[in-house]
C-alpha cells in the first residue's frame, strides 16, 4: 500500500481535540456508539493537505493512534462517537427511520478558517441502525468516493471531503467477498432534510425546533436575526441547494441517488455511491444500477432538487406558521424561488463556458442549439467545452468530435460572430474559458480502472495517479493526455453501484 506524506516534524504527532456540539443535542438525535475493531487496519492514504486545513496533524493521522482511530479501533479521549438519527425518502417511498447504519460521527474539529467541521467515518461497523446490514464498507465505493468528492473539491463545487481510507483486513460480503475499508469524510454537518423529516413523522416538534436552531447556529448564523428565522432556513437551504445542482449541471455530474436522506443541509453534495460524470452529452444519462426509471437522470436533478426540497419545507410546516394553510402559503412561495437560485448560476455558467461575459437575448438558442448538436453527435461533454476555449485563438479541430462537423461549423461560425460584441479580448476570453471548463474530470472508465488494480491487486498506483490528475482539472498536465480521453468501447462503464 501507499501512502503519501510530505509532513516533516520533528516532535511527536499531536492527537486532534474534538468538540462534540451534535452530542449535545437531546439524546433521542443519536445513539452512543462504540464502533466495532477489526483485526488488521492499514492505511491507504492520508490527505495531508486537507488535515493541515482542519489544523489535524497528518502525521497523528499516519501513526498507529491514527490508524486506530481511522478504523474505529481506539478513538482519542475527546472524541464521543455517535450514530446519527434520521429519515428520509428514497426513491419517492418515504423510510420514517434510516440513521447511520454503518457510519459514525467521531466528533467536530474547528478549521484553520474557523468553520466546524465534522470528522465521520463510513463504513465503520453495525449500529443501532443498520437494520439487518453488516455495517461496513467495502474498498471499492471507499476509494470511489475518495476519488469524487476530491475531484469535486478541485472542480470547486461544494462538497463532503476524503481526510483519510483504512482497509480493514476483513472481507466484507456482498455478492462476493470484497476487502473492507473506512473512509474518513469531512462534512460541514451531517444534518439531512432527512433529518428534519424524522422528526416531523414522529410528531416531535420540541426536536425539530431544537434541530432546525442547530441548523441555523452551524450553517445560516445571519438568519437568526430574520422576522421568520425558520421561513429564512427554508429560503437559504432552497437557494444553497438550487447554486449546487446548477455547478453539478456544468461539469456533467450525475449524483445518482438523490434521496433526502442524501440532501445536505448545508449545500454540500454528499453520499458518493453510484455518481458518474458524464461522457457523452445526453440528457438522460443514468449510471446508477437502482435507478432503472431514471429518476436521477441528469436533466431531472434540478426537479429532483425542487421535490426534496418540497420535502424539506413540508418537514418545516409547523415552524413556518401556526395556521397551517398560512404556512403552505409561506413554502409555496419560498419554493418557488429555486429557480431565482439556479438560473442565474446555470445561465453565467454556460455563458462563461462558451466565453461570454455579457449575456444577450439570443444566447440561450446559441447554447440550445450547442446542445442540440451535442446530443445528436453524442459529443464527449467535457472534451466539447474545454475544445472550445482552445478554438478562441486559432481553429483547434473540435468539429472533429461531431460526426457531422458540418453542423457543428455552421454553429460555430454563429458563435465566432457573437464574442466580437464582448468587451475581453480573446487572451482574457481564453483564459476564463479555460477556468471554467475542465480538462480531467474523474471518469468513469479510469475511477473503474483505479478501483480493480486495488481490489484485484492490491495496486494502488493508479488511485493515486487519478487523484493527482483530477486534482488539477483545469490545468494542462503534460504526459496526462490520455487522462483526459473518453474511454474506448471496451472501457465503456454504464452502470455503476452503490456497493450498500
Ligand atoms: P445510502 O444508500 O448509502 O445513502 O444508505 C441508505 C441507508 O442505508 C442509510 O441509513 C445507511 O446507513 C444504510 N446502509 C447502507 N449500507 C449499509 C450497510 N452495509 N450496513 C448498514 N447500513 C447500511
Ligand atoms: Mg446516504
């Protein structure tokens, strides 16, 4: 195994301190937990840079205490582990009682910035909810999450953080005996609509007002101060939640499973199961196993995000007011306001991703009419963009993505007339083009390829490689070409799994 480490100290490892605010809260939020050990951790990766950034000594996190703690063997005397209660809808079917079933927060540190951070690892052994589930995790969707939520970080979309994988030296079952492995994930909470909901099915509003206060102590300080401090914790999470589907959208990610239970509070995006990027541009694209209606298709996240959001706000009825027709009154409207937080992330977005920095009428037919011609073509949806940003300054051979690149021409040639109205010149257009458009993105075929050397060889080179690569996805990396190529046919993924 490998382990990248580019700490030196000198003195002793220093053991992180943890807060405990969740741990506070009414007994019923969560259950007291001690994870159970396994035999034989070891360490695949620190993120050294992530640890630095939450004033957590890499090096602790690279020593025995460390590995213990990131395998749920022994934790530092601050820690106060707990399962987390919560509900949610999956799949449209509502569940009144999910939790962390294979999970535990270890505790809360404070970041070099300030911000509370949790410190929770995946994977970590039964809990009170695991139901009839082993409560583990196995290498693959460890490693898979690692690679995605660190890809996203570096694409800047909000996101839970990778600290550190421990393998665990014991297989875990699923159709077949996979290694098992922890994740150590990084979160700003871990408060779900879910969790609203699995208070509101139980009727306990003491608890849901006590958990919608934490909320807004942790995430929306300012709304404290709001007329309607519950009616502003609805509008804040809408507009949140609305700004990061809509950065999903222009990198071509495809969540997979957006069940409220997966929705964060916070607008973080979170639980990397079946998640994919996008290859070729298709709005229906779908790689996750379960979804066989595509429920979770790419073009339906927006809507997706819209009903859980409904959700959301049906779970803060009766906070918004005490009539409740009044209060319906009061969601509708903040509901309706999605749009106000998408569009204009979206729309800026593309623009920017063709070059544009001012925005005329005709724009959205010029992208309509781009993504028309993508879909017919089945054009490679990052390639695409990013070839754009190359055409700026000298023709670049992106119509050679197109099958007929006649039609791709004549769309060009629309799209060359419509920056003479722009006031950058084109050095300035190219270079904000190319920081909005990604040349590696962590695909499929090579996020696969990474996970069978690990599982099958115990490899874990190219895991490595990829987090290198896609942790610098706007730049151009010399001797990474072939990083940023689709896959051939018989590297083709089309279904990816949660590994639950
Ligand atoms: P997920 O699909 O990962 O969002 O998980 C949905 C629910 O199933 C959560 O309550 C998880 O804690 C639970 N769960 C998933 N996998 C396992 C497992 N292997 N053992 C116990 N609970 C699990
Ligand atoms: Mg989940």
């Amino acid at each position: 195994m490998s382990m990248i480490l580019n700490i030196h100290e000198t003195s002793g490892p220093s053991v992180p301190r943890f807060e405990n605010s969740y741990a506070t809260l009414p007994q019923r939020f969560f259950e007291r937990t001690q994870s159970t050990p396994v035999s034989s951790p070891r360490l695949i990766r620190v993120n050294a840079e992530l640890a630095k950034e939450l004033g957590i000594d890499p090096t602790f996190l690279a020593s025995d205490d460390g590995v213990a703690m990131l395998s749920g063997n022994r934790f530092p005397e601050t820690a106060d582990p707990i399962a987390l209660a919560y509900a949610g809808h999956q799949f449209g079917r509502f569940v009144p009682e999910l939790g962390d079933g294979r999970a535990l927060l270890v505790g809360e540190v404070i970041d070099i910035k300030g911000q509370r951070r949790d410190i929770y690892l995946k994977g970590s052994g039964p809990t009170r909810f695991s139901r009839n589930a082993d409560g583990r995790a196995a290498l693959g969707p460890v490693l898979r999450e690692y690679i995605v939520s660190e890809a996203m970080a570096a694409l800047g979309v909000p996101t839970t953080r990778a600290l550190a994988a421990v393998t665990t030296g014991e297989p875990v079952r699923r159709e077949v005996l996979l290694p098992g492995a922890v994740l150590a994930r990084v979160a700003a909470s871990h408060i779900r609509i879910g969790t609203f909901q699995y208070f509101t099915a139980r009727g306990d509003l003491e608890g849901l007002k006590v958990l919608a206060d934490h909320a807004i102590l942790r995430h929306y300080p300012l709304v404290a101060c709001r007329d309607r401090p519950y009616l502003a914790l609805l509008e804040a999470v809408i507009s949140r939640q609305a700004a990061l589907i809509a950065r999903w959208m222009l990198i071509g990610f495809v969540h997979g499973v957006m069940n409220t239970d997966n929705t964060s509070i916070s607008g973080e995006t979170i639980d990397y199961g079946p998640c994919a990027f996008m290859d070729e541009y298709h709005p229906g694209a779908v790689f996750s196993s379960i979804d066989q209606h595509g429920r979770y298709a790419y073009a339906n996240q927006a809507g997706i995000a819209v009903w859980n959001l409904t959700r959301f706000a049906e779970a803060l009825l009766p906070l918004l007011h005490g009539d409740r027709d009044e209060a319906t009154k009061l969601a509708y409207h903040a509901l309706s306001g999605f749009q106000f937080g998408y569009e204009p992330v979206y729309y800026a977005g593309l623009r920017r991703k063709i070059g544009l920095a001012t925005s005329e009428e005709d724009d959205i037919a010029l992208l309509a009419d781009l993504f028309g011609l993508m879909e017919k073509n089945r054009t490679d949806f990052t390639l695409t963009f990013r070839g754009l940003a190359d055409e700026i300054e000298a023709p670049a051979g992106t119509r050679s993505l197109f099958a007929e690149p006649a039609g791709f021409d004549d769309w060009a040639a629309r799209w060359r007339e419509r920056p003479a109205r722009e006031p950058n010149d084109p050095v300035a257009r190219r270079g904000f083009m190319l920081a909005a458009n990604p040349r590696f993105i962590p695909r499929n075929h090579l996020v696969e390829a990474a996970i069978r050397a690990a599982v099958d060889h115990s490899n874990f080179g190219p895991f490595e490689t990829l987090l290198e690569v896609t942790g610098k996805p706007y730049e151009e990396q010399f001797g990474r070409e072939e990083y940023a190529q689709p896959p051939r046919d018989e590297e083709r993924v089309v279904k990816t799994f949660c590994g639950t």
